[in-house]
C-alpha cells in the first residue's frame, strides 16, 4: 500500500493512494487518528488498522479524492527522530572530490537531519544565503514501524514499516567545516522525502532497487540498494544499540556516486535547478531550486 499525508482544502489528512486517486483515510478511519500527527498514529496502530485500510482499497463507496487535486505533503511532516548515514556506498566513498582522501569508514558514520529540514516531495529547495555549494544526494528512505531497542540485524526487517524516496540536500563547505555534519545537512527545506510510503510488504527486498536522479534531465546518479556497504538491516541494528526508535522516526539510509561536488569542475545547484530523484517501486521526488529569500525573520 501507499500511504501518504496531502492537503487538501486547507485541511490535513493522510490517504491511501490509489491509481490516480487518493482515499482519504482520516475521514474513513471515523476519527481515530490525531489530527496532530495522523501518519505517526496510523503506523503506530497499524496491526489493528491495516484490515480497515485494506477493506477501504476494495469498497465501492468511500471518500475518495483526485491525487490532482490534492497537495502532497511530507508523508510524516514532523518525525520524532530523522538519522542518515554517511558514506555507505563503496562508489560514493571512492569518487574523486577535490580537498578530500576517502577511505571506507572503520565505523557507519550517523548525523541527525534536523525537524526544520523535513520538506514536501514537490515543493522548493531553498538555497541558502551563506553558500553556493548546495548538493543533491539520492537515497532511499526507511520508516520505522514500531518502537524497538537493540534489534539484531536478523530480525530488523520487523520492525520497518515502509519505505519512501529521500534527498539528503547537503551544503559542502558547512558540513565540512567540522567533523560533526548536523550543520551541513539541516538547512529549512534539506530533507524532502515521499511522495508516500510503501509499505513493507509491497516492497519485498529493498536491497535490489534501482535508484536514479537527475538535475534538468542529466542523468546525475545511477545505482541500486544491493550496493550499501551496511544494508538497512545492520543499519537498525547499529542505531537501536545507542537510542530507542520509534513509530514515524525516519532512516536515510545513503547515497551513491554522482553528486555534484564530484564533477570538475564541481556542478552545485542553483536557482532554477530542477532536481528528480526515482527509485523503484517507490516512486519519485521533485523540486525547482530557488534562492532564500532576502528577509529576516
């Protein structure tokens, strides 16, 4: 199933997608889920929920709505907790950036991508001020279904619950002033994931997806989940060793080669840009590049 959070009518709810249509499942649902955070709520209720939403699919009557017509948000506007990791695909690691010798890091390298940067799968990238080095990064994204603490890599498949197309948009010479990147890669706007998410079980293998993006139809980035170095499952069982996940926290789980700073010269985004990031049975992301605007807050 997709699953996705849309306006429409200046209200918010989640939906099922379905074709070129959308169930609105905050309305058929009755009232069960929280209009603070309905997605949160729908996948931490989902073992007793996914029967209804799956006789919603098949009913002749329900309240169902154009995907046109509706706007698509984040598919979770505020995760608890959004962690990516760091150079965890081997041809990512071994392209050629200028000031930068790489080698494969002894340890998965983990950064938080902050609230303020989860974004829209079709609205702007804001470019900021203070740089011209903002970068695109394909990944595929893994949302996690149920609380859990020190999951073994054999068991991590449990406790996922879907999957959704990311862009971890990076701003280099931030993120590499230090060796902390949180600054970096939290920009307004730097984390737009969607356009929904798939669930697991439609998903089957997520390490055998083909995962491209391109930038005004140039074909950037070109490869497939089975190259991780730490695949999703060593991934889970890496984070949940140090902190508790949670229903709706977000798992970025990397990129591969083909981002602009490995270009010579080096083809950072700018205003007008138009980046499109697909990746296999999960559908695509989109975004026109626009400069911050020259207002203070």
């Amino acid at each position: 199933m997709q699953l996705c959070t849309f306006r429409y009518l200046e209200r918010t709810a989640v939906g099922l997608v379905q074709g070129d249509q959308v169930i609105d499942l905050s309305a058929a649902l009755g009232g069960g889920l929280s209009a603070h955070q309905p997605m949160i709520d729908l996948i931490a209720q989902w073992s007793t929920l996914a029967s209804r939403v799956a006789a919603l699919a098949s009913a002749p009557v329900q309240p169902r709505l154009p995907l046109a017509a509706v706007t698509l948000l984040a598919p979770i506007p505020r995760p608890g907790k959004t962690l990516a990791i760091g150079l965890n695909y081997l041809e990512h690691v071994q392209e050629r950036i200028v000031g930068e010798s790489r080698t494969v890091p002894e340890h998965q390298i983990w950064f938080p991508k902050l609230a303020n940067a989860i974004h829209a799968p079709y609205a702007p990238i804001v470019l900021p001020r203070i740089s011209q080095m903002t970068d695109y990064e394909a990944e595929m994204v893994a949302v996690i279904g149920r609380r859990c603490r020190h999951v073994p890599a054999e068991r991590a498949h449990e406790v996922v619950f879907g999957y959704a197309v990311g862009n971890d948009v990076s701003v280099r010479d931030i993120q590499k002033r230090t060796s902390q990147w949180t600054l970096g890669k939290s920009f307004d706007t730097h984390a737009p994931f969607g356009p929904w998410i798939t669930t697991a079980d439609e998903v089957g293998d997520p390490h055998a997806l083909e995962m491209r993006a391109w930038v005004n139809g140039e074909l950037r980035q070109h490869s497939n989940t089975r190259l991780m170095i730490h695949n999703v499952w060593a991934q889970i069982a890496q984070l949940t060793q140090v902190m508790t996940l949670e229903p709706g926290d977000l798992v970025f789980t990397g990129t591969c080669s083909g981002v602009g700073a490995a270009y010579d010269p080096p083809k950072y985004l700018r205003a007008g840009d138009v980046v499109r990031i697909e990746i296999e049975r999960l559908g695509r992301i989109e975004a026109t590049c626009v400069d911050e605007a020259d207002t203070a807050a």
